[in-house]
C-alpha cells in the first residue's frame, strides 16, 4: 500500500472517531491531557501557549484571503474564524471523513466567509498567486510529499503574504520521537522524515524573505513572509 493511501486511510479513522481527536487537540477531555501532557510535553501553562504559538501570524483583524491546509476537523481554527468576519478563507483537506466533520461541527454554523473544499496539497487547484495568507496547523509532519507542500503552499501564496501554522519537531523529547516513531508513523498519523527545529528553519528560509520559528513542547511554530 502507498504511503498516501495509508495516511488517508489513517485520517479516515480519525474523522470518525473525531470526538477523541478534538478533545486531545483542545485539551479538553480526560485522555487528551494526558497524551498531550506526557507524549507532546504540552502540560499546563505549554498547551496554551501551543494554541498561541499555532496562530501567531495570523491577526484577528485579517480581512484578506487565506487558505488553511489541512483543516481537519476545525476544532482549533474554525472558532478563530468567527473573529475574521471581512476575510475569504478556503479550508481544505484531503481526507473526506475530516473535511464532512469540520463541515458538520457547531463551530462551522453562520461561517459565511469560510468555503470548505477536498484537495491534495501536493498539487492545488490554485493559481498561483491566489491567497495573502496559508495556515497549516499540523500538518506538515503528516503530508506524504513534504516538498510538494512547500512548493505548493509557496506558490499559491501572493508576494508579501505570510506562510504559518505549527508542526512536530524532532529532537525536543525522547518520549515524544519514541511515540512517534512508534505509534504515529506506523499507523499513518506522521510521515518521516521530519525536521528540527533548526532544519526547519534553514528550509524556510531557502523559501521565504523573513522567517520565525519559535518552539513549544515537541512542536514549531512558523511565521514567514514571501
């Protein structure tokens, strides 16, 4: 089986197993504080200050165009959204399961601005050109081709846009690379290789004009002008 075809069916599981997925990512439920607080080393004070880090570039204010890749379930975005009223934002995800999810989640009600679309991030269906802002909130670790997402993300964005978002980082925490190394890329969450911290920054920097990467826990968060 390729490894697309392992991934998609690994996020297929997800969108419908979506509850136990929101409830890690927003810290909420009983299992997710504990995989976040002892595999992602986001305890207490760092998980706030992931949510922070995640959307560091992107102001409250936007009123632009922005696309998100992948959006997943919008647990984390969608609520973000509701404060961006003057801006056009496409949400986007290759996963059917997760895509019908976010569509269907109360935070997705009275989103008018928000346009949900099925798509492959290695390929687009953008001009280029087309976005003042790209947002990918974990997703980078998990794309299969990770230079047709940059390349790709790179494209679409317009001059002086800003590329942001947040992924997992090798080297922070033994327990965090064991998990995933373990658990996350054998059942298709993840897709080696994976960056530094360092790396990731080296290779944002060939790609971009201005770039900032901050670290919390086992995960980047990135802001970058083109």
């Amino acid at each position: 089986m390729e490894r697309r075809e392992i991934v998609h069916n690994a996020y297929a599981v997800v969108g419908q197993l979506s509850k136990g997925y929101d409830g890690m990512m927003k810290n909420e439920s009983l299992l997710g504080r504990f995989a976040n607080r002892f595999f992602w080393q986001l305890r207490g004070p760092r998980y706030e200050s992931f949510v922070r880090q995640a959307f560091q570039g992107l102001p409250e204010d936007f009123s632009g165009t922005l696309l998100e890749v992948p959006v997943g379930t919008g647990v984390l975005s969608l609520p973000h959204y509701r404060r961006m009223k003057s801006a056009r934002i496409v949400c986007l995800d290759y996963s059917e399961q997760m895509l019908a999810q976010a569509m269907a989640s109360p935070e997705a009600r009275g989103l008018h601005q928000v346009e949900f679309a099925r798509g492959d991030v290695g390929d687009l269906p953008y001009l280029d050109s087309s976005f003042d802002c790209v947002l990918s909130l974990n997703g980078l670790h998990a794309f299969p081709n990770k230079m047709a997402a940059f390349c790709e993300t790179h494209r679409v964005l317009k001059k002086g846009g800003t590329f942001t978002g947040c992924c997992y980082i090798k080297g922070q925490n033994r327990v965090t690379d064991l998990f995933v190394r373990a658990f996350c890329v054998p059942m298709g969450f993840f897709t080696p290789p994976f960056d530094t911290a360092e790396s990731l920054e080296e290779r944002l920097r060939s790609m971009y004009r201005e770039v900032m990467v901050t670290r919390t826990g086992a995960f980047a968060g990135f802001v970058c002008r083109k």
